[in-house]
C-alpha cells in the first residue's frame, strides 16, 4: 500500500464516515422530533400547519371535508368516466365550486383562525375562550360554523347526485323492461294471403319505444 493510498483510507475510515454517521443522525432526529404537519389529499395547502396547533374538533370536521371533498372531485371533475380529471373533462360550475371551497375558503378560515392564536401574548388561549366584538362566539366557534357551513353544502351536493344516479339506474330498469320483458307485444306479423300469388310478404310495425337517454326510436314498417 502506498502511503497516498494509505492517507486516503485514513481520510474515509476517520474523517469521511464519522461526518457523515453524524450528519444522518442529526436528519433522523430531527425528523423523529418534528411536529406532524395536516396531510389531506383534496386540501394540499395546508400541508404546513403542525396537527397540534388545531383543537381536535376542527382536525374532526377537516377530515369529514377532505373525504367529501375528494368524492364530489371525482363525481363532478371526472366528467368522461375515464378515472382522472385532465383537459378532456368538462369543467361546470359545482365543479369550480368544489375546488374554490378546498382551494381557497378552507386555507383562508384556517389562516385567520391561526393568526388569532398569534395575536394573543398570554397563555388565555384568547381564540378559544374571548367572544368576538359585536358577536356571540369566539375565535373556535366562528371557524366551526364555517366548517359546519361547508360540510352541509358538500352533504347537499352528495345527497342529489345519490338521487341522480338513482334516477337513472330507474329509467334504465323501466327501458328494458319495455324491451325485453314483452318482447311479441310490440310487433304484430301478418300472416300471408293465400290467395294472393307466390309473392309472400309480411309487415312488422316496430313501435316507439323511449330510451333512457329521452330519445325516441320512430316507428318504421320494413318489408320482409
């Protein structure tokens, strides 16, 4: 071994592996030691705010609107039934509703909610216990009331498109029952006149039947 070689591994056995022991383990507790921060897939932005700094119930209703709010995503964004909302999807008004209400509304209650807790020098936790002027709650129940108000809207939206889709799973079922259930009693065959010459022909009358969809199929004879 040569004594280049030889000062190398010196460097790595007592220099290089002991930095970087150190260096992992400062990144593993501090990572071990950090506060859990908010984790909620249809609301991204508040992936900053520690979970210990929201009362458990405001955590409880933030939970009920993540899980709404990712269902109404994907019943109103996922217009072509594809399995993910790109540029091929329609975007409507209750779709924009959605987003505005876990992009925006949610993130700003929060943030005003949080800069209560700023305000206050003592440890009275004022937010929590201090009614606001001119009002009858205080900090915490003000940021229920604006979570209950989202919840119920997203209750509202689930509930009508529950009783949409059943609508249609009922107009499917009275279709083909129409269709297939009587299948002779909507065509009537003629029997051939005897008298008449080799030529034998029979009318079949196809009736107007409703579609699901609301469209009509007229009626035609055809000639056999």
């Amino acid at each position: 071994m040569t004594q280049m070689t030889a000062m190398f591994v010196m460097f790595f056995l007592y220099g290089l592996l002991p930095a970087a022991g150190l260096y992992l383990g400062y990144r593993g507790i501090k990572k071990v030691t950090a506060p859990k921060m908010l984790e909620y897939k249809a609301m991204p932005q508040l992936g900053y705010i520690p979970e210990k700094s929201l009362p458990v119930d405001v955590k409880t209703a933030l939970d009920q609107i993540n899980t709404k709010g990712e269902k109404l995503r994907v019943m109103y964004g996922d217009t072509n039934n594809d399995g993910k909302i790109d540029d091929k999807d329609t975007v409507n008004e209750t779709y924009i509703m959605i987003q505005n209400l876990m992009d925006r509304h949610v993130p700003q209650a929060i943030s005003d909610y949080r800069r209560l807790h700023d305000l206050d020098v003592t440890d009275s936790v004022l937010a929590d216990t201090t009614k606001i002027k001119h009002s009858n709650v205080t900090g915490k129940e003000a940021l229920l009331d604006v979570l209950k108000t989202i919840n119920t809207q997203f209750d509202d939206l689930l509930n009508a498109s529950y009783h949409q889709d059943g609508q249609k799973l009922l107009a499917t079922n009275r279709y083909l029952q129409k269709r297939f259930d009587n299948p002779t009693s909507n065509t009537e065959l003629q029997k051939p006149d005897s008298n008449t010459s080799g030529n034998v022909s029979s009318d079949v009358n196809i009736q107007v039947i409703e579609s699901p969809a609301g469209e009509n199929v007229s009626s035609k004879d055809i000639k056999l």
